[in-house]
C-alpha cells in the first residue's frame, strides 16, 4: 500500500475525517459540505503522527538545497516544527496576520533573507491562507520552495493559485483517494461516493442543492 492510501486510512481509522452526505457540516464560509477533517485529532496518535512525519521527510526531498521550515499558523506549526526537527533545519511559523501588541510580529522566529523555505500545512482547501503566508515570507525576503500538507481537497481554485506562482504544492493524501480508501473499508456505498465526487467538483452548487432540496422537505 502507498503512502496515500496509508495516510488515508489512518485518518479515517481515528475519525479525523468525517464524511456525512446526508448532515453535512457547515464550513466558516456558510457553505454545506458532506466532510469535515480535523487533523489535529491526529496529534494525539503518536504511531499515526511519526508516520506522517515520515511521509514529509520523504516528500521533502523532491525540494532541492531547503534551508528552513515554515509552517502555516496554527495547525502547520506543530507538523513543520516537527520536519524541521527530522531534517536538522532553522523552523519559523507565520500567523495568519502580525500581532497588535510587542513586536507586532508576523513571522515568529528569524530567517536570513534569501533563506529558501519549504511551507507546511497541514490541510489545504482553496489554498488562500496558505498563499497568504507564502506572500508574508517572500515580503521578508525568503526564496518559497514550495509548499507540503497532510491532506488536500484537490480545489482548482488552490490549484490555480499555486500554477500562478509557479510554486510546487504536494499533499500526503488527497479527497479522491480518501474517498477511494473509505469505499473500500465500506465506510459508504457507491451512491454516496458518487455524491461526494459531485461535492468535490463543485462545492458551491452541491451545498446550494442540498439546502433547496432540504427547504422543499
């Protein structure tokens, strides 16, 4: 078995991902989603965990000449804290904006500039905060060398963002194949999959028809 399909069946083991068609769960944004993923669950399951930081060491070394670690504010912290440690690197954590008070810092620790960096989320959706913190850090004047995550939705908006930069972008595992991984051990049926991929291809008009659908009930 892959790395992908391993991810994904441990995160579906400890519940870190919960898929629910028929309830789905309400996003910040307002928006109706048949998943939800917490990957902090997954901080608790030490097996689990070394196994995903193993998993970034191996994807990290598709990155050439990485000189530091960053991870994304607050759910990176903890994972690219942890590469940095494996590859012996400088680790920094960008908060999502600088605090008002002390220093009014952004980026939390000290990076020379031109340091090339290699970002860690650990979940991607329409890849918007983690441009974010990758333009604070080019703003600083690091070298962005890509960016690595636990799990990704596999938006074309993140896509989309990434391709503009020219910025490599790789995930453990990803929807399609945690959904595959979820048919198998029989967590759904084949309908729902087929409903979940129709979420997963358009997030908006999925969450739109089921509560038009659910209001005429």
């Amino acid at each position: 078995m892959d790395l992908a399909h391993n991810i994904a069946d441990h995160l579906l083991e400890i519940k870190a991902v919960r898929l629910n068609a028929s309830e789905p769960f309400t996003w910040a944004s307002g928006l109706k989603s048949p998943i939800y993923c917490d990957n902090r669950k997954v901080l608790s399951h030490p097996v689990i965990r070394k196994e995903i930081i193993r998993g970034m060491v191996q994807v990290s070394r598709q990155f050439s000449q990485i000189q530091a670690i960053a991870g994304v504010a607050t759910a990176g912290i903890a994972w690219g804290a942890w590469l940095a440690e494996s590859l012996e690197l400088p680790f920094v954590y960008v908060r999502s904006k600088a605090k008002d008070h002390g220093l009014k810092n952004q980026i939390e620790g000290e990076l020379a500039p031109g340091t090339r960096v290699l970002v860690v989320e650990d979940l991607v959706s329409t890849g918007g905060s983690s441009m974010d913190a990758i333009m604070s850090l080019e703003d600083a004047g690091q070298q962005i060398l890509g960016l690595i995550s636990i799990f990704q939705y596999g938006f074309e908006s993140a896509k989309k963002r990434f391709a503009e930069k020219s910025l490599t972008f790789i995930s453990l595992t990803d929807f399609p194949c945690l959904l595959e991984r979820a048919l198998h051990a029989k967590y759904i049926n084949q309908t729902t999959y087929e409903n979940l991929l129709s979420w997963n291809q358009d997030p908006g008009k999925w969450s739109d028809n089921f509560q038009r659908t659910k209001a005429i009930l």
